[in-house]
C-alpha cells in the first residue's frame, strides 16, 4: 500500500491511499469513504481486490483523516462540494496516468454513495460501472432538511460540530455502543469507536452537512437519475437492517428510478445485515458478490 497526495485547485493537500497489484491490473476501483471515517478502514476489502487483479485508490475527503490537515476536521474548506467532486476527478486522472487504458469503477459507501451519485451525474461517461454501498437512496424531506441546516450555517454555525450519527441507533437500544448500528460485528464497532479520525471523534460541521444535504436533495430526483449514461452499470449493496435507509425501503425507490432510467441495475439485499456491508458478518458473501459483479462489468483482455 502507498500514501500519496495532491494539491487541489483550492490549495488543498489532498491525501490517498493506493493498493496495486504486482502483476497484471485488470481495472481501477475508486472508493470513496463515509461520514465521519476515513479510506484507512477500507484496507481489507482494498486488499482482497488488489488480490483479484484490481487497482484500488481511495482518498481522504476534505474534513476527513489526513485531508482534514488542510480544511480542519469535518469541514469541506473552500469551494464545498463542487471541490470534493473536483478531488474525485483528480483522484481518477492519477489512477489513469498509472494504469492508462484500464476501465475505472467508482464505488461509494454511504456519503460516499452521494458523491458517486452526484459524479456519475456530471461524470459518469469516464467509468465503467459504479457501486452504491450502505446508501440513503431517496430520502423524503431532505430539502427542508438541508434549508433548515443552511438557516443554521446562516445564523453563524457554519463551523459548529453537528451530531448527524446519534439518531441511527435507536432501533438497537438498548444497546452496547451508540454505533452498534454500524454492524452486527462488536470488534468492528469497538474498531471505529476507538479510531481517533471516526464517529465523535470527528463529527462533520454544520457547514459540511449543508453542502451534503443540498446535494442529497437533487441527486436522487428522476431527472437527475436520467444524466447518468445508459451504459453505466450500478450495483446497490445494502443491508436490510440498515436504518441510513430506513431498512433498505429508501433504496428499493432509488433501485425503481435507476431502472426506469433505462440503466444496469443490480441490487442485493442483505437480511439482517446494518449499515456497514464491508464489515459485517457476512462480509465474506459481500465481498464475493462485488468481485462478480466488478469481473461482469470489466471483463479481462
């Protein structure tokens, strides 16, 4: 694994991850992390790719892990999240000057799925196909939500810590941790309660959670849905247990929309499994539907 980084067009030292394989690469795999996490804990699944032939690059988002240097912890810094979408472009051109010619699949877990969205949207003829993992799909209300925060960022809150995580627990309780929701697996919640760059420890700003939400109230509207090239394959992940979509409901519209737009959908559901795929206990099965679905899409030369 290599750490590497880039300066943006705002000034910001962007901050990444790579895995290559030593022999033969069949494609590229962005991923693009969560709220309130950083590309660190996608290490296993990154390696088990990097075993299967692929190139796997994931990004510190600004406000995040070592990005967070630059902006300051849980804030987008200059530019919000057009300059996120930018750092994803850029993220994408490297892996390409490294590996030209290879296909490039953007995966995306829960915020991170957002972001895939909304680049599919203004970007999306530069991939082969793109991953949705533990996303919020279409979620009612997220306008007067996002005003709501913006009313707030107005009034002087903009770089305020706010508690967008807390709520999703309360299907568990009682409960040993306030993010037992994250997985049935305790040593993978104990792993994020305890990493210094997750959950309270970096909780994203007022600020951020605008940006994010004003995206989150566009990009799953039909209109939107239908910038997405035809050609473009997605695969929905998501566990049914999972209260980020109030238990997959909330993508089971979005999986509707994608296909009356005319795209490649697949969807797994998952029974029992909560909001973090790549680390429940049956992230075995997780990890070999992905695999297929990535052989699927980027077949070998």
């Amino acid at each position: 694994m290599d750490e590497l980084a880039f300066t943006d067009n705002d000034g910001v030292e962007v901050f990444y991850r790579r895995w290559a394989p030593n022999d033969s690469v069949r494609a590229i795999v962005l991923v693009v992390h969560g709220a309130s996490e950083h590309s660190g804990r996608y290490a296993r699944f990154a390696e088990l790719l990097r075993d299967e032939g692929y190139a796997v690059y994931a990004l510190d988002l600004r406000g995040h892990g070592r990005t967070a240097d630059s902006t300051g912890r849980g804030r987008t810094g200059p530019g919000g999240m057009n300059a996120v979408l930018a750092d994803v472009d850029e993220l994408a051109n490297r892996a390409r000057t490294d590996f030209p010619a290879l296909p490039v699949v953007l995966f995306g877990h829960s915020m991170g799925s957002v972001i895939a969205q909304a680049y599919v949207e203004r970007s999306g003829d530069q991939l082969a196909g793109y991953v949705l993992s533990g996303t919020m799909g279409v979620m009612e209300g997220a306008e007067d939500m996002a005003t709501a925060i913006r009313d707030a960022v107005t009034a002087g809150m903009a770089d305020e810590p706010l508690d967008m995580l807390g709520g999703f627990n309360m299907t568990f309780e009682p409960a040993r941790t306030k993010y037992d929701w994250l997985s049935r697996d305790p040593e993978e919640v104990d792993k994020y309660v305890n990493d210094p760059w997750c959950g309270d420890n970096l909780p994203l700003t007022y600020g951020f959670v605008a940006e994010m939400l004003d995206t989150v109230a566009t990009i799953m509207d039909e209109e939107e849905i239908a910038r997405v090239p035809k050609h473009l394959p997605v695969l929905l992940i998501t566990g049914e247990a999972d209260p980020v979509s109030n238990g997959a409901v909330q993508v089971r519209e979005l999986e509707k929309r994608l296909r009356d737009a005319g795209l490649d959908v697949t969807a797994k559901y998952y029974p029992d499994a909560r909001h973090e795929l790549l680390n429940e206990i049956n992230r075995d099965d997780v990890h070999a539907d992905i695999v297929a679905w990535l052989n699927r899409v980027t077949p070998a030369a």
